[in-house]
C-alpha cells in the first residue's frame, strides 16, 4: 500500500472515475476526503468504504460554489491537518452541439465547473501543501483538452483552459515542493461517456479501475519531480505493459 497514511482529496468521487479512484486510493491505505453534487450515490460510496473499515471524510459540494468549496476544505483541514493530494475530477459535459448553438448560461455553466471548479478548490488546499513544502495536484484533462474537435463546446475549451491552469501552476509552485500534473484518462466507460456517445458501443471501453494506476503513481513519490506533465493514461499503462 504505497500510499498508506496519505491524505487525499478528490472531487466529483461519486461516479465513474471518481468512485474508481476512491476505492483503489482507500485499497493503497490512503485516508480519504471526497465530495460531489449528488449526495445519495455519494452516500453509498461512503458506505461502501465504512463496511471496509474506512472512515472517510465525505460532503455534497458543488465545485463551482466558493463558500462550499471553503466549508469542505475547512472540513477536511480541521480533521486530517494536511494534504498529500488533491484530484480535481469533478467536471460537467454539457450539450454536445456548435459553439454557435450554446446559449450563454449554459456555458458559463460548464467553465464554472469544469475551470473555475479547480481554481476553487486548489486554491482552498495549495497554501496548507506549501507550508509542510510538499504535495501533488491531479486535474483531470481530456484529449479535446490538447485538439479541439468539432461539438465539444465549452467542455473541450474547459480543458484546454485546464492544461494552461497545471502548465502555470506548476511552474508556480514547483520551488514549495508541490507537483502539479494532468492526467488524461481516455475513452472510460462511465455515464459521462455514455452521454457523449450515445449510440456507442461500450465493449471496447476501458474499465475506469484500470487508469487509476496512473493517478497512484502520480499521487506517489514514485514520481517525484514529475510536474507540469500532461499524461496520457492509455499511453501509460500500453508502455507499463511493455516493459513489464
């Protein structure tokens, strides 16, 4: 359990990938703090964990709520004392149509959540990392966070806002002894890719428990010195194979 002891924050930790990451950081002993919107799946997420013998930390938060963002991490802080790490996954999709199609609601919606989400919260965690001088921040990304494609709208702009948020971060922070990575976890069969692609066919999809290896190694100090990094997980995990 290389992570026995740390602890950890992630967002959005109700669904998909984010309830694929609590469980594989809560198997590597990491203490726990999650948040999302929908407190009835949130609920069960934390009794699931309970039933193991954990004892997370766990609140309905709206990332893009600042007075939320503030009670959670005054939570958390009050309770664990420190941060090891911070995932900032919860992210919104929104509609799937032209840019010129958007009304102006609904994006502001989507950068809410998915760029100024992160701000908050990092920005809620940052200064307890830099005074122990040590911690790493995870943002989930997307590819259309590195190739805007047609009908992604305000999500693939959230994410290309995202990458200049870690790339600016990192750099800032990088003297404190804190990391700053993004990790993009590919095609995840989750509802949020469900909704992008409906008439998809979801056999192929990877299986979220299988990308979170990567977010344990970033979370680690098996990569110590690694910031500023844009991650590709399928990448990752194709080269892990290989060398294994």
């Amino acid at each position: 359990m290389i992570l026995r002891g740390k602890n950890v924050v992630i967002t959005g930790a109700s669904r998909g990938l984010g309830r694929a990451l609590v469980a594989r950081f809560a198997q590597e002993g990491a203490h726990l703090a999650f948040c999302s919107r929908t407190w009835n799946d949130l609920n069960r997420v934390a009794l699931e964990l309970s039933l193991q013998g954990h004892a997370p930390i766990f609140t309905s938060c709206d990332v893009a709520d600042a007075d939320q963002v503030a009670q959670f991490a005054e939570r958390v802080l009050s309770e664990f004392g420190s941060v090891d790490v911070l995932i900032n996954n919860a992210a919104l999709l929104g509609q799937r149509t032209g840019i010129a199609d958007w009304t102006l609601s609904a994006w502001e919606r989507v950068m809410s959540v998915n760029v100024h989400g992160p701000f908050l919260v990092t920005k809620a965690f940052l200064p307890a990392m830099i005074r122990q001088r040590s911690g790493s921040i995870i943002n989930v990304s997307s590819s259309v966070g590195k190739k805007g494609r047609s009908g992604w709208g305000a999500y693939a702009v959230s994410k290309f806002a995202l990458e200049g948020f870690t790339q600016t971060l990192a750099e800032e922070v990088r003297q404190f002894g804190v990391r700053v990575n993004s990790v993009n976890p590919g095609a995840l069969d989750t509802g949020m890719r469900h909704a992008a692609y409906p008439d998809e066919d979801r056999s192929g999809l990877t299986n979220p428990m299988d990308v979170t290896e990567v977010f344990v190694y970033l979370a680690s100090d098996r990569s110590r010195g690694i910031t500023g990094e844009y991650v590709d997980a399928q990448e990752y995990l194709k080269t892990n194979k290989e060398n294994s």
